[in-house]
C-alpha cells in the first residue's frame, strides 16, 4: 500500500515511451545492447510491428502448422500469404521450414516454446535453423513462454542475435 500510495503521486504521467531503463536492464541480464531490444504490450504489439514494418502485401510470412495465431492473423492484415509448414508430433519441423522458403518470404515466426502446444526446439535445431535462412529474411523467435522451459538444450535464442548477419 505504501509503494502504492508513493507510486499515486506521478500515476498521471506517461511513462517513458522508449522504455530506455528497462532496455537497459534486460540487456544486462541476456548481455545485448539496449538498442537491440524492444518493448511492447505483450507479444501481440512486438509481432504486429515486426509484420507491419517488414511485411507487405505479396510477401510471405512462414509458420509452423501449429504455430501462435497473431501471426496469421498480423500476416494477413498487410495482404501477405501465410505459409504453414507441417509440424511433426505436434512440434516445429525445422527441415519442413526451410522447404518452404521461397524469395517472397520476409519473416519466419517460431514460438519457442510453442503456444499452444508446448513443444520446444532444442538450441542446435534453432541454430540450424537460422544457418539455413538466407540473411534477408528475419526469424522472429517468440519466446513469450521461455520461462517455462527448464530443458538443458533450450535455448531462448538471444546468443543468435549478435552472431547473425541482419542485427
């Protein structure tokens, strides 16, 4: 109550819109450069810029057959096919994504773990995959339920940030 009633006396103030000391803070946790993060309203906001920054009408977005549906929903609200590459047992299939790359595809979306089935790719596959894709396209990985991973060969995918071609 007492940080509460503190907190009241600036409450009708907007807070800072580029979220600069909590950029600063996650990239000292997951050791990235602030510039490189971005804040939002949940994943829904962060997948919505990303599709209407980079995505247009013509273009492709690839998923996973069972992928978070924002992305299809996102895709299709700026023209773009949606792509879904068939899963196996209710998991990402990474050769299935790379099969289905084509020069109209501009972001692969992988839900690590995956909403909502719950299945993982393990760090190696995740680097594969990015190996894999042409350095033009963007893989964005959702990583909304990483904290919900306690498998050894998870990885969140932050250490594919600064080893990638198109940070």
């Amino acid at each position: 109550i007492a940080a509460y009633l503190e907190a009241a006396k600036t409450l009708h103030r907007y807070p800072d819109g580029s979220a600069q000391k909590l950029r600063e803070a996650i990239g000292e946790v997951y050791n990235l450069p602030a510039e490189q993060i971005i804040c939002g309203a949940g994943s829904d906001e962060l997948i919505g810029l990303l599709v209407h920054a980079y995505v247009s009408a013509g273009d492709e977005v690839l998923i996973s057959q069972h992928g978070f549906l924002m992305y299809k929903i996102y895709a299709q609200s700026v023209g773009a096919k949606v792509i879904a590459a068939p899963e196996k047992d209710m998991k990402t299939d990474v050769d299935a994504l790379l099969a289905h790359v084509t020069s109209k595809t501009k972001i692969v979306f992988v839900a690590n773990p995956n909403n909502p089935t719950g299945s993982y790719i393990s760090a190696s596959e995740m680097k594969r995959l990015r190996a894999g894709l042409p350095g033009n396209i963007i893989l964005a990985i959702d990583g909304a339920y990483t904290e919900y991973s306690t498998k050894e060969d998870y990885t969140g995918g932050s250490e594919l940030v600064t080893g990638s071609e198109n940070t």
